[in-house]
C-alpha cells in the first residue's frame, strides 16, 4: 500500500506528458530540420517582414558519415519562421559553405573517394535547394582542402570566395548568422 500513493502519482504525470508530447513538424523542408510548435509562446515571428538571410557555414562534423548540423539548422530555420507564421515567399535564404563544413558539397561519388562512404548531407542540400535556399562554396576553402576539379553536388555553385558573398548579401540588407 505504502508504494501505491507514488506509483499513480508517477502514472498521472506521465500520462500528463504524454498528452502534451508532439511529434516534429517540417513545413518547409520535408524530412530535415524538424521542429516542435510551441503554442504557448508570447514571441513569434513577425509575418508581415521580408526575412533576408544569409548563412555563414563554416562547422564541419565529427565524423564522414554524420550529417552537417549547421545544414540541419538552416532548415530549422527556414521551418521555424514558417511554422511561427511567416509566409514562405517572404523568406529569402543564402548559404555559403567554407572552412571545416566544405567536404559536404562533394558529389556522391566524389565523398565516396575522399572518404569512402556515401555523402550524407546530399538528400538535406536537394532539400534546401528544394526549398528555394542559394548555396555556394567558397572557391578559395575548395582549393585549399584540395577538393578543386572534384566533382561537386549539383545544387552547389562556387563563389570566388565566403568573404565576398556574406559581405555583398550583408550590403543588400541581409543578416548574418553563423553555423
């Protein structure tokens, strides 16, 4: 008897978590980044703003066969500013990849020789591109990680440089944020 009072006590608040747990959502970019609606919350973004971003991708991963999570968070991003009601055509998103994070634009086949599995981030870069974000690799980080005449995925174009793009998109009027 003396475990009964705990023993429904623990059952009423797991029933009551799980009442309250939610499954991902991802309303812009299917399968990446999802994100949990908070229905509770007092910020959201504004709606009626044009959100202009440009992404400095600079984190590489722990390991060949993990996804890049500054990918992941470019389309947490773009699913969170959707879900808190933003209208997808009012968003506008540039990448650009450089330092650690620049293995990730490697074709399939090119990762496979660089580092014998296949490229993860592929299906997340088809997704963004998808979703309408511009991505680029700094021609300058690709030469100096000796990947220069590799074959690249093909959502990916070459900028001269990371430098040139954050600092032309951030002249247009676009904020800057880092992964």
């Amino acid at each position: 008897m003396k475990y009964l009072i705990p023993l429904t006590a623990f059952f009423l608040i797991m029933i009551h978590f799980n009442s309250h747990a939610q499954s991902k959502q991802n309303p812009i970019v299917p399968e990446y980044g999802g994100i949990y609606e908070i229905p509770e919350a007092s910020k959201r973004p504004d709606p009626s703003l044009k959100y202009n971003l440009v992404i400095d991708v600079k984190a590489g991963t722990e390991g060949a066969a993990e996804m890049n999570r500054s990918l992941i968070n470019i389309a947490r991003a773009l699913n969170l500013h959707v879900l808190g009601g933003v209208p997808k055509e009012n968003i506008k998103v540039v990448a650009v990849i450089h330092a650690e994070a620049t293995p990730v634009v490697l074709s399939n086949e090119a990762y496979q020789q660089n580092y014998s599995v296949a490229n993860p981030n592929n299906g997340l870069i088809h997704a963004l591109k998808e979703a309408g974000v511009e991505i680029y690799v700094c021609g300058q980080s690709l030469i100096a990680r000796k990947f220069a005449g590799q074959s690249l995925h093909p959502a990916i174009a070459v900028s001269i440089s990371a430098l040139t793009v954050l600092t032309e998109y951030q002249l247009k009027g676009y904020a800057l944020m880092s992964f």
